[in-house]
C-alpha cells in the first residue's frame, strides 16, 4: 500500500468517526464516500483529484475539531 492509500485509508476512519451532531458531518460524509470510491477502483482514479479529496478530507476535520469546546481535548500531550 503506497502512502495515498494509507492516507486515505486513515482519514476515511476519522472523516467516519465526526459526531453527527457536527456541522461538518454531511460534508465529511460525501468527501469520505468519494475517497471510498477512490481508493476502490483506483485504476481509473486521477492522482491529482485524489490529492484534492484528502486536502478537502483534512480541511474538513479541522473546521470540525474547531468545534469541540475545550474541555474535550486531550491535554496530556499524548503522553500516557
């Protein structure tokens, strides 16, 4: 599996994982079946639109990680 794939796989799971209670869902749904359909058939996928699917995927996760309040973030630093 090249990095595109793998990319694509991971944000795929996030884009999955938004609250449907988030603004961003209904788009996140449509960017993560686009990349689904991509990452399927990748044959007759375009590099540079898949490229633009995973810009659009991330965009899509930080406007709704902008929403979460801020208690809701992890602040140990990642560090368990």
């Amino acid at each position: 599996m090249d990095t595109n794939q793998h990319q694509t796989q991971i944000l795929i799971e996030r884009l999955a994982r938004l609250s449907a209670d988030s603004l961003w869902a209904r788009r996140a749904s449509g960017v993560r079946a686009a990349l689904d359909k991509a990452l399927s058939r990748p044959e007759i996928s375009d590099p540079q639109y898949l490229e633009r699917l995973i810009q659009a995927g991330f965009e899509l996760l930080e406007k709704a990680a902008c929403e979460l309040p801020y208690d809701n973030i992890d602040k140990s630093g990642g560090i368990d």
